[in-house]
C-alpha cells in the first residue's frame, strides 16, 4: 500500500511545521546505530532463548489505525475480549491457572495414589536397603518422568513470565532503559543469570556427592550403568530438562524477531536435548551432569556481561574478559576433556557392552553417538567463541565497535516509531485529521 502524509491543521505553527520536517522520514536518511554501550553492541553469542513476556517487546512499535466505537453487539462479547487480552498482556496467567487446577485436584486426594502425584513429585523411589537403612533414598526411571518434566515446565513457563514482567521490567526502567526492545533484552538475560546464578551452584553441590567431583571422567564410567540417583540428583536433572524444554518450545513457537544465529539457535536446542534425553534414557547421567554444568556456570557469566552491557555498566569491559575466560575453560577446556576421554576411557573403564537385558549401553554404537552429539555441540560453542572474540578485538582495537546484528537495531526503530507516533497525534488531534481522516497506520520504513 502507498505511503500517505496524515493532513496537518490548518492552524499549524510555524514551530510545529519545523518539527515536522526534523521527524519527516527520507530516503537519503539511516537510523544510526546504537552505540552507547561499553562494549558497543550486543554480545552476540549464548544459547538463551526468548520469553513470551518479551514477544511484543522485539518487533517494532507501529501505530494502529483508530477504530470506530464498537456497537451493543460488540460490546455484550467485550467480556471474553478482555480475559483474552488480559492473557496476553499478562502471560504467566495461562500457567498459572494450570498449576493452580493442577494442584487443586491434587489436594484432593494427596498421596502417590493420585495420577498427579506422579506430575508434581518423583517417581520410582526404591524401598530402602535392610543392610544400610540410613543411606539416602535412590529413584530409578521410567515413562512417567516425562509427566514430571512436564509440569515442571509450565512451572518454569509461570516463573519466568511472571518474574520478567512484574520484576525485571521495573527494574530495567529503574535503571534508565527506556526503549521497549532494550527492555526485552534486559529482562530475558537479567531471568537467564538469575536461573543460572541458582542452577549453576546447584549442580556443582549434586556434583559434588558424585564420582564425577571435580569433572573426572572416570567417575563417569565407573560403576556403568548409573541406573539409580538420589533424589536431588533426579531432581536436578529433570529440572533442567525442564528449562531446556520450555525455552525450545518458545523459540520453535516463532515468538521472537530470529536473530543472526538463529540457526545456530536452533540446532543448539537439538543437540542439547537429544543429549538430555538419550543420556537419561541409557544411564550416562554422570557425563550429563559435567556438560549441564559447564554450560550452566558459563550461561550465567554470559548473561551478566549482557546486563551490565544493557545499562552501560563502566566494569563491563573487565567482566568481559573475566566472562571470556570462564568460557574458554569450561566450554572448551572440560568438554573437550570430556570429548577425548571418548577415545581412552570410555573403552577401558567399566564395562564395554551392548546387552539389553542389564541395560549394558556403553558400546561402540554409544560411542559414535556420544561422540557426534559433543563434537556438534562443541562446534556450536566455537562458532559463538569466534564472535565473542571478535567483540573483545573490536572494544581494545577501536574501543566502540559497530553492531552489524540485525536484531540490534530494534532499540532505534522502536525509537523512531514511537516518535512518529506522536508527531502524528500532536499534528492530527491524537484521532483525526481536519477532514476527519484518521491518520493511517505506518511502519518505520515509510511503507504500510
């Protein structure tokens, strides 16, 4: 549709002509790029995926066309209108009302004998060894685990909304971020360093009471299969899974403009639960817990270098390096440590078989699996690893670096829009024209 200038008022100052002009969009003219940051763009690396509480916030803000006043008809179906976009606006009302029947038909009836039990807490505890009736109580698997990482997630889906919209949102206007994209990216890594500021020491305490402490390999295949956990052990690890779940079924629901590596994204998301899944299923837990850490650990420094980043945080530059070597050690470091441990102690320590019937999985055809899952990962983490030095070369070489993510120039769009916006209501009445025109809806690039 042709672009059309809404009619200005016949009274118009000569003031507000000029104002006109300087907000007139132009061909000739480019919005420049954000560089207020110390480290001059985004750092684009990491394997955070959006939130549905910022889907709004990442695509441009464009004016809307006034509707007439809605008619009786309209009106008496206002009702369900306003619970459906109350849901949007306030999208952890959906999970929350999950959780809340969820838990309300459980408390009806709250033993193991209730369905839900089953969705709410850990199944498959083993009655208690005679010979040592003290030791802590072990879990084995099954089916019904996936109805635990299913509730879970829409937990996780409630947590994260809730804490980003009524949280976090707040506090990024507190700290003087003011553009709507800005926020949403504040808010999504502000959550992700708080889930990872917990989850991150959490691991290394399950670990700790492990074989595996401190990332020893042979622990991980000693004593092979590891059919059994502790609890907190189970817990952790379905929990994460969890996590991982509900952030792939965000972004594969397509509710955040992609970002340059969205491929990358993407495939992260793959790999990671194909490796969840298959190291739960066929008992190599150990090994998922030295990766699930080192990502962990690593994501939350990641995250924290975003947030300081957002709100031009003079430590930023320091942080970053700091965050760097964190990476560096525990991406590469570890898990190609884990990776060559594939080639000599995986075939020599415990058992090397495939039996079904004693769920001996630690054979060749394991191996190979294993071995592609972790390289792919591996080669995910240096296509990030290779941007995360481009920033730092850019920041000490030219000490502003320009940002060329696509994704990064949301910030001045939303700017823009939001200017024209009220350019066109001050010009126009806020409603109309003189001729009674409602001035039409425009995107930022000067087409509708």
């Amino acid at each position: 549709m042709a672009d059309s200038e809404p009619f200005p008022l016949l009274n118009t100052s000569v003031d507000q002509l000029h104002s006109a002009i300087d907000y007139a969009p132009s061909s000739s003219r480019t919005t420049r790029r954000r560089k207020s940051s110390a480290l001059g763009q985004d750092i684009r690396a990491g394997d955070t995926g959006p939130a549905l509480a910022t889907a709004r916030d990442n695509t441009s803000v464009i004016p809307t066309v006034p509707t007439k006043r809605p008619s009786k008809r309209r009106r008496a179906r206002g009702g369900f209108a306003r619970v459906r976009q109350a849901m949007t606006k306030h999208t952890y009302l959906v999970p929350a009302l999950i959780i809340a029947l969820t838990l309300a038909l459980y408390v009806v009836q709250p033993n193991d004998s209730n369905p839900l039990h089953r969705f709410i807490f850990l199944s498959y505890r083993l009655p208690s060894d005679p010979a040592n009736p003290h030791a802590p109580a072990q879990y084995g698997k099954g089916l019904w685990d996936i109805a635990f990482v299913s509730f879970w997630t829409v937990v996780l889906t409630f947590t994260r909304e809730f804490i980003m919209q009524e949280l976090l949102r707040p506090l990024a206007r507190a700290a003087g971020i003011r553009s709507r994209g800005k926020q949403a990216r504040f808010m999504e890594q502000m959550y992700t360093a708080i889930y990872f500021g917990c989850l991150g020491p959490a691991g290394l305490y399950v670990m700790s009471k492990t074989p595996v402490w401190y990332y020893s390999t042979r622990g991980m295949y000693e004593d092979f299969p590891h059919m059994t956990h502790e609890a907190g052990f189970k817990f952790y690890y379905l929990f994460q899974a969890a996590y991982w779940a509900q952030q792939a079924i965000v972004l594969l629901l397509g509710m955040e403009k992609p970002r340059k590596d969205f491929k990358e994204l993407v495939g992260h998301h793959i790999v990671s639960l194909s490796l969840i899944a298959l190291s739960y299923r066929f008992h190599f837990t150990y090994m998922g817990l030295a990766v699930y850490s080192t990502h962990d650990i690593s994501d939350f420094f990641l995250a924290t270098s975003k947030v300081l980043n957002y709100i031009d945080s003079p430590v930023v530059g320091p942080y970053f390096f700091l965050f760097m070597c964190v990476w560096i050690y525990l991406r590469h470091f570890i898990n190609l440590k884990i990776i060559l441990s594939l080639f000599t102690e995986y075939t020599t320590v415990g058992p090397f078989e495939l039996n079904w019937a004693t769920q001996q999985y630690k054979c060749t055809l394991s191996q190979y699996i294993t071995l592609g899952l972790l390289s792919s990962l591996q080669a995910l983490n240096l296509f990030w690893l290779f941007y995360i030095f481009r920033i730092a070369y850019r920041f000490l070489r030219y000490d502003i670096a320009e940002d060329d993510r696509s994704d990064a120039e949301v910030t001045d769009v939303d700017d823009e829009a939001e200017k024209k916006k009220a350019l066109s209501e001050k010009t126009n009445g806020h409603a109309t024209g003189v001729n009674g025109n409602a001035p039409q809806a425009r995107l930022v690039n000067g087409r509708a």
